[in-house]
C-alpha cells in the first residue's frame, strides 16, 4: 500500500483484544511495507557499520605505505557512501509510507466504528477521549508500526557487526560483544517506570481535552450562567497537572537519554585504553585497533533505535489499548452491510416493541413515552435506535429483532434524535441533503417544524444570497438559538422519513405557543408513520394517540394524556412537577384548550 493509494478500500477486521494484539495486527497487516523498510534499513547500517574497516584499512594502507590497498579503500568508502545515501533515502521513504498507512487504517477503523454505533458512541466512550483516540493517539500508533522494522534492522546490524569484530579482532571484540548487550539492556530497569509517568500524562492530558471539548461545546450556557471563570479555573488546573505530569516524564526520559549516552562513552573508554595496551605488545595493528574503535563510534547510532523503539511502544500502547477498546464496542449482532441507506421495501413493519421495559409502540401512531429520569429515557432511546444494552434484549420491529437487520436497514427503519442533536457547519441545503423516501419535502418538514423565522434570520444574516437555503449555517450551528438549532434538526428528521421516529425531548428548548404549532405539524406530518416522543409536554401529551409512563425501566400506565393526568399521580407528578404538599394549581384541560384556540386564532388570522 502507498500514500497515493489511501484509503483502504477494506481496512480490515481488527483484532481489539488488547493495545499489543492490536498494534501486532496493524504490523502484519503492511508486512510488505515493513519487509521493504527492514531491507534499506540493512543496506543503510550495513554500510555504516562498514565505514569503520574501511577506515582502518586506509589507515594500515598508509603505515605499510600500499598505495593500491589505499585506493582499493577508497573506493569501498565511496560504495559504502553510497550505499548509505541510497538506504537512507529509501529507508525514510518506507519508513514515512509505513507511519502514514498505519496511522490510515486506524482512522479509516475508527471512522467506520463511529459510523456503525452513531450517537451511541459517545455514551459508551467520553468524547474526549474519542478525539484523544483519532488525533494524537493515531500518530503514536503509527510511530511503533513504523519504528518497528527499523528497529529490527538496526539489531540485526548490532549482531553482525558484533560477529565481525570477535572475528576481525578476538581480543578487543570479546570486550565490545560482551559491554554491548549491557549497553543495549541497561534501560530496561527504568522502563516501568518511565511508562507508568508517561501513562499518567496521557491520561490527565485526556481528561484536559474532555474538559476544554465540553466547555466549548457549552459556552453559550457558559455565558448565560456567568461560570465562564468558574470553568476557565477548571481548565488552568486540568492543564498544570499535565504540565507537571509532563515534565515527571520528561525527567525519566531524560534518565534514559544520559544513561544511553554515558553506558557507550564507557565502553569506547575501554575498548581505547584496552586497544592501546594490546598494540603497545604488538598484539594487534594500528589499524585493526582504529577499526575496533571507529566501529563502536558508529555503533551508538544503531543503538539510538534501542532507546526509540522503547519509547514509541510506550507511548503507542495506552495509545493502542484506547484504539482498540473504541474499536471492540459492537452492536449485539452487526448484522449484514447493505446498500447505503437501506432498501425501504425491505424495512420491517409493525408494532416497535421493547422487551427490557415492555414498551409499545403502535405501528402508524403517535406514541409518547413519559420518564421521570432523564437518563433511563436516554437509554431507552438507545435500545429502540438498535442498541441494547443488554444481550438478547433486542428492540422488535414488526417482530423483528433490530439488530438482526443489516445495519443500514435498521437505521432506515428507525431514526432517533437525541436530546442535543448537532448541526454540521455548511449551507442549510446541505444540512437537509440526507438520504430520504422522497414523500416529504424539505418545505413540508421546515413548515411542520415552524422554522419561517429561523429561514427569514439565515437571510438578513447571509450577504451573498436571498434564497434561505443556500445560507450559511456556523459549526454545530453556534449562531443560532438552542430553540432554533432544535428546530432545524427536527427538520432534518422529518425530512428522512423514516418508518419509526425516536425523538427525545424535541421541543424542550422552545417556547408554548411554538411548541403547540410544532406538536400539530408533527402530527399531521408524521400521519400513518410510527413516532415515538419522549416528553414530559402537555401540549404534545395532549396530541399523541397513546401515552406510555416509564418508572424505573418498567411501563407502569398507558392511557391519554387526561385519563392519566386525572388517575396515576406519578404522571402527574412528572408533568405538573408537583410534589406530594404541592397539588397541581391550575386546570391543566382548561390550559390546553386555551392554547389550541389561540393557535387557530393565529392560522385563521
């Protein structure tokens, strides 16, 4: 695989048992690259570790005064220079290959992982530690992968050169086979150690990037609460323990550069004063010494690759162990990938059952859900979107358990909102350009979802075009109001047409009066399709055909809106928000009917 040939057509089935399983799969997975970067690696050390016996033939050449030893020398140097420019060239070139087609696949993994669990993503896995995972966890990832066949390639060099001098010179390369694999191992002991510190940095460094995402994501809550200091402080905290759990690591590190530094300087001090003593007995030559000692010079270079392959594995393996618990997250059964965005003549049809709570969602009706906990109505969401959170208790469509669909199928049978949907940046055209039946039009959905305003505002703001759709909508939709962000994605749901319509909290963000048009519009939009609402709404309580009231992860009452409100007192609590001391104050029929006559007030007006 080549750079110009990303992406992957497959990127493959990754094994996510573990960061070493993983890292272990991505390495066998470029074995061609890496074979490619193992041979110029050799080539490039080879000749490096070969410039030391030209050398000390150039030098015996010159004692013994052998002018053709002297250019026959020369000339192996000249091969052994180019040699060693070519490998280098090459062994960057694989090298670079091997990071950036590693670093590829793991995003392209990550990429259809966060595809394939969708909103369910993020609340299984902190969304800082999912940007974590795809941008600075991918590039330590692919440091490893590369580094590795260097790595090899510089050891195999050590050993052979080690041969060669026991062969060369017995006496002084008894010395140097003997202090290199102290040199080599010396930091293994601080390894450990080292990685525990870096393992820390990392981890406070993740929880920095959660902080710093989730308070830019809330800054306009920020401000209207005033807790921008408040948070700010939060930040200046997370950030200087990662300061300081930086510079902890950075120390180990630093232990570990001096003892690289120090253990070979020793070893040359040994070998010098030993060569020395061993010439002046005349038992080895000028030159044979200058060889011996030119080759521990160079051998610090492929050492260097020692220390790195350390350090890129520890820094790769939290790394990878992030990857590839983000990666091994399933849906209970993945099912079979379809065409993108599903065949509708194949999409199952019926009542939408859930069997952890008993909820029943009638085919072609509205039905809202009532939850008195927020995050039990979040979940519940989840399970009826295809994602159970418990083995074998599959959503049923039609009879049919979810998850046993191909995947884009399922998503084209159901379509759930969350809470706090998101707004990619572009223009409105392209927010509403999402795969859909065709029966509904983008007019009929802004319409139902009463976005004129939100259209009339996207006009003043725009100074290139007249036309709503054609203007500009900022990331995550920051220029508009949360009422009119929940709007447009409410939009944007209608718009798809899916069989069933999971919507949580769709209409929390915005005022009664608009809150009564868009129940109504929803109604007569959604007629004959199966929708699910979860609201604690009276206005769209009133209108769904059944309401369904949730208590502790269990359906306890089904009925109307009024036959609940007048006979359970848990529904009424959860609507009214009363307590036990505090009765409902107001005629809550008299309310609605109030707001439904204003409301046909305004349309016949």
């Amino acid at each position: 695989m080549q750079i110009h040939d990303l992406p992957y057509p497959d990127p493959g089935v990754p094994d996510a048992r573990s960061g070493p399983r993983f890292l272990w799969w991505l390495w066998r997975n470029q074995l061609g690259g890496q074979l490619k970067a193992l041979a110029w690696g050799l080539l490039h050390f080879a000749a490096v570790s070969a410039l030391p016996f030209c050398v000390g033939l150039a030098v015996q050449a010159v004692v013994d005064r052998s002018g053709t030893r002297l250019a026959l020398t020369g000339g192996l140097m000249l091969l052994c220079g180019t040699a060693i420019a070519v490998g280098d060239t090459f062994l960057h070139r694989a090298s670079v290959t091997n990071w950036i087609t590693a670093a590829a696949r793991v995003q392209q993994l990550l990429a259809r992982k966060a595809a394939e669990l969708g909103s369910a993503l993020t609340r299984r896995v902190a969304a800082g530690e999912v940007v974590a995972v795809s941008t600075g966890d991918v590039e330590k990832i692919g440091w490893f992968v590369e580094a590795a066949s260097r790595f090899t390639a510089a050891a195999l060099t050590v050993v052979v050169v080690c041969v060669g001098l026991l062969v060369y010179q017995p006496a002084l390369g008894t010395v140097v086979a003997a202090g290199l694999p102290v040199v080599a191992l010396a930091v293994l002991p601080l390894l450990p150690r080292a990685t525990r510190r870096a393992d820390i940095q990392r981890e406070k460094a993740g929880r920095a990037t959660e902080l710093a995402s989730d308070t830019v994501a809330g800054l306009r809550v920020l401000r209207g609460i005033g807790g921008e200091e408040l948070f700010l402080d939060r930040y200046r905290r997370a950030s200087q323990d990662v300061r300081h759990a930086a510079v902890r690591s950075a120390r180990m590190w630093s232990l570990i550069s001096a003892v690289q530094v120090l253990l070979p300087g020793l070893l040359l001090i040994a070998v010098v004063w030993y060569g020395v003593r061993l010439a002046r007995e005349g038992r080895i030559a000028v030159g044979e010494l200058v060889t011996v000692y030119s080759s521990v010079m160079v051998l610090n270079y492929p050492l260097q690759h020692f220390q790195e392959i350390a350090m890129s594995y520890s820094f790769s393996r939290p790394s990878a162990k992030r990857a590839a618990h983000v990666l091994s997250l399933r849906r209970s059964t993945a099912g079979v990938q379809g065409a993108p965005g599903g065949d509708r003549a194949d999409v199952p049809r019926g009542d939408l059952y859930d069997p952890a709570t008993g909820l029943v969602a009638a085919a072609g009706r509205l039905t809202a859900v009532v939850c008195g906990d927020p995050d039990a109505a979040g979940r519940l969401a989840e399970r009826l979107g295809g994602h159970p959170t418990e083995p074998g208790r599959s959503v049923l469509l039609g009879g049919e358990p979810l998850d046993d669909l191909p995947l884009d199928l399922a998503r084209t049978a159901v379509l759930v909102q969350d809470k706090d949907p998101v707004l990619l940046s572009g223009t409105l055209r392209e927010l509403l350009d999402v795969p859909t039946s065709g029966a509904v039009t983008a007019a009929d959905a802004l319409a139902a979802a009463r976005c004129d305003d939100i259209l009339d505002a996207l006009v003043q703001g725009s100074l290139d075009t007249a036309d709503p759709m054609d203007a500009r909508i900022t990331e995550r939709g920051r220029s508009l109001s949360g009422g009119q962000r929940q709007r447009l994605a409410l939009a944007r749901s209608l718009i798809t047409d899916p069989e069933v319509l999971v919507l949580d909290e769709p209409t929390s963000a915005v005022d009664s009066h608009t809150e009564a048009r868009i129940a109504d519009g929803l109604r007569r939009l959604r007629s004959g399709r199966t929708t699910v609402v979860f609201t604690s709404s009276p206005l769209l309580l009133d209108l769904a055909d059944r309401v369904v009231l949730v208590d502790e992860d269990e359906v306890v009452a089904s009925g109307t809106h009024r036959e609940l409100f007048d006979g359970e007192p848990r529904y009424r609590h959860v609507v009214t928000r009363e307590t036990d001391d505090e009765p409902a104050t107001a005629d809550e029929g008299a309310l609605l009917d109030a707001l439904k006559e204003l409301d046909e007030i305004e349309e016949s007006a």
